[in-house]
C-alpha cells in the first residue's frame, strides 16, 4: 500500500505543472486515474487515463510495470 501512496505521489510531484494548468480536470490529482485511488494495472480508469498527453501514460505505464 506505502508504494500505491509513492506512485500517486510521484505522478503529482513530476506533474504539478501540468495539474495546476491542463490537468485541473483531475481535481484531486493523479488519484483520480485510479478506482478508488488505489494505483495498480487493473484499478487504471481507461477513459481517463487515454485523456492524459502521451508522455504521462507512458511514465503512468514504467510507474505500474515496476509495482
């Protein structure tokens, strides 16, 4: 669970700029991409998720593959 915490962390640390401009749609942040925030590969929301720019769900994607 401390590591799903670090994963949400992370994506609103390196993406803060992104989230106070374009991602304010996210409210709440990169837990929103999530079900009921719990960051794992089968938790993503998809329809969410495919709205972030490129660049974010490929670093989304190496965050999951090393969970």
């Amino acid at each position: 669970m401390g590591n799903n915490n670090n994963i949400i962390e992370n994506l609103d640390s390196k993406y803060h700029g992104y989230l106070e401009d374009e991602g304010k749609w996210l409210n709440d942040g990169f837990k929103n991409i999530f079900i009921d925030g719990e960051p794992s590969k089968a938790n993503l929301k998809t329809s969410v998720y495919l709205m972030l720019p490129q660049e974010i769900r490929e670093y989304v994607d190496q965050l999951l593959l090393n969970d």
